[in-house]
C-alpha cells in the first residue's frame, strides 16, 4: 500500500456493558463504585433492598433498550443444592397474548462472571443456599426468586434485571423477541467529565418519553439501560497505537470526546428516539470534526484518509476473562442482530 493510502485510525470502543433496569436510578444514582463488579446494596424507605453491580463514575455512554418481558414459569422451577445452580422455563410476552417458552438455566455458584449476591453473613455463596423458589407478585407475577439461607433468612431477587446477570438460555440472533432493541443512545459527561449515565438518566426528559412511549404502545416491552466505560486509541499507522493520550479531552473538551462515538453509533444505528447525528457526516458535521481531522492527521504533513472506527459490545459474551450472553442489538433500521460490530467511518 503506497504511503498516501495508509489511513490513520480514530480507534473507539464501548467495552463490556453494565446492564440495569429503569426502576434502579432514583435509588443508586449518587452511589459511586470502583468497579463494574462489586456490589452496591440500598435500602428504600419502604424497606425494599435493591441491589445491584458496576454502578461507577466514568461510564458516560449508555443505550436504552427494551425486550419483551419475561416471567418464570412456576412449576418448571427445581434447584440443585449441591451445583448452586437452578433450571426450568421463562416465558417471553411477544405479543397481545402471544408468549415464547425458553428453558434456562441460572448459575449462582461462579460459572457467571458477575460475583454474588451476598446478602449478609448467611449469604456469602451458592453454599449458603438452602432452598430456593419462585415468588409471584400480589398481582401474580411470577417475576423473582426467593432464596433461604442455612440460617432460615429470605433473600429475593427480581429477574428483570437483577437476575439476567446469571440467567443463560439458547439464543437465537434470528429472533429479535429474545434480543435488544436499542430505543436511544446518549452520553452524560458534565464539564469536566464529572457526570455518569446514572446521574442523568432519572431526570432526563427523554427517559420519560420514551418510558411514556413504551408503556403505551408497547406493555409487553422491559425498558434495559446499557452503561459504558468507553476508550480509545489513535493509531496513526497500522499496528502503532497511542492510549491514554487524553489528547481529544484536553483539545476538544470531555463532551465532544463523547460525542465522537455517540455519532459513530446513531449512525450506525438510527435508533427511533435518536435526533442529534442521525445525519452524522452527511448532513451534520459538528464543530469537533475539524478538531478531530487535525489529530489524526496535522495539516502540515501529507494528507492520508482518516477513519473513525467504533466497536460496541451487547453482553459479556466476547470477555475472555468471563464470558456471559444477555442478547444482541438491533433497532428497525439495522435489522441484523449482533452482539458486536466495528462501524468504519470515513472522515
């Protein structure tokens, strides 16, 4: 390849997601974690306990999406005590009174590479489990599980969402009722990067519509919010990488470094909520860009193509360091159902 045709790359991507449900926000949105894999507990004025993982400072992407939601079937259910592993069916709601049965299994004894989640001094592993079985709501529901301890004590869990971190079943990519359809995709950076999807999402307007939306005109559908601690690296010649240069924060500021990928992905994507960059590099060129070709490739020396690529990750299912399937997205324009993708996009 001659010199003129080496691109140079803008390398961006998502990273593995944290996955969390709407109702979580209001409740976790000032607690600030080290890392997606501990755990974060908080208890509600009604008495309710809510835990979850990974909600952190620094992940300023997120994607709301939703699926049809899903319920245990109750006589299905069994726990093995030994394995610390359960099996039966959940029931997918495709549709007005049309329902998917998929067998699942959910694994509580490691295999996840999310940790448990311990409870108390009785609730520490899948050993401490004496039983479990499935609750159904007042209304019936059969949407969570109740774990008793060695002790007696009673631990439950909602499947949507606290659960899906240690629930798999056989996906199917073809079937979008099993999979993720990506409503919105935003960021949250603040001035200086001082602000997190998680202090955003509760109060921003956009939620709420297309919560509204949702619940209107779709009842069946589980709205799911996707967090990201995204990265990236320059790569001015093929196989030499710069990282951690922080050269697009300091000049071009934290919220353009986030609305790089942003356009990258709505591109891509043309998610149904989504105005801003649906028509990135055709009829939107926001002011950042020129910035952008400037550290890519300077004005004084030979000009060469520059290239944004942006990768997304659905669920954990590509982590070598522990593997987990959620789902792929889709939206109604990107009919293809992945669970990763690398978008080349020539500036």
């Amino acid at each position: 390849m001659s010199f003129e045709k080496i691109p140079s790359v803008l390398n961006y991507t998502t990273g593995f997601p944290l996955m969390l449900g709407l109702q979580h926000f209001e409740s976790l949105k000032k607690v600030r974690v080290a890392s997606p894999d501990d755990k974060v507990s908080v208890t509600k004025a009604n008495g309710e306990k809510i835990t979850n993982f990974g909600v952190t400072a620094g992940y300023h992407h997120y994607f709301i999406a939703t699926r049809p939601r899903c319920m245990f079937v109750n006589d299905t259910f069994g726990w093995d005590v030994e394995k610390g592993v359960g099996a039966g069916e959940i029931e997918f709601e495709t549709g007005y009174k049309k329902y998917l049965k998929i067998p699942f299994k959910i694994s509580l004894n490691g295999k996840s590479p999310y940790p448990f989640p311990a409870q108390g001094e009785d609730f520490k592993s899948h050993k401490d489990i004496e039983c479990c079985r499935v609750e159904s709501s007042e209304e019936g529901y059969p949407n969570r599980l109740l774990f008793t301890s060695s002790s007696g004590n009673m631990y439950g869990f909602f499947l949507e969402p606290d659960l899906l971190h240690f629930i798999e079943f056989e996906n199917d990519l073809s079937n979008e009722d099993l999979n993720f359809r990506i409503e919105y995709i935003g960021i949250s950076t603040g001035k200086d990067g001082n602000r997190d999807f998680a202090d955003r999402l509760w109060n921003h307007e956009k939620v709420r519509e297309i919560s509204g939306y949702i619940q209107r005109d779709y009842p069946n559908r589980q709205v799911y919010i996707f967090g990201y601690q995204s990265q990236y690296s320059i790569e001015p010649f093929p196989g030499h990488f710069i990282i951690n240069s922080q050269i697009i924060e300091t000049q071009c500021g934290m919220k353009p470094w986030a609305e790089v990928l942003e356009a990258s992905l709505i591109k891509y994507f043309q998610p149904t909520y989504n105005v801003q960059f649906m028509g990135f590099l055709d009829t939107e060129n926001p002011a950042w860009l020129e910035k952008i070709k400037e550290i890519l490739i300077p004005s004084w020396e030979f000009d060469r193509p520059r290239i944004i690529s942006a990768s997304f990750f659905s669920d954990n299912s590509l982590n070598p360091s522990g593997n987990w399937f959620f789902g792929g997205f889709y939206t109604d324009f990107q009919k293809s159902i992945k669970v990763s993708e690398t978008i080349n996009l020539l500036i």
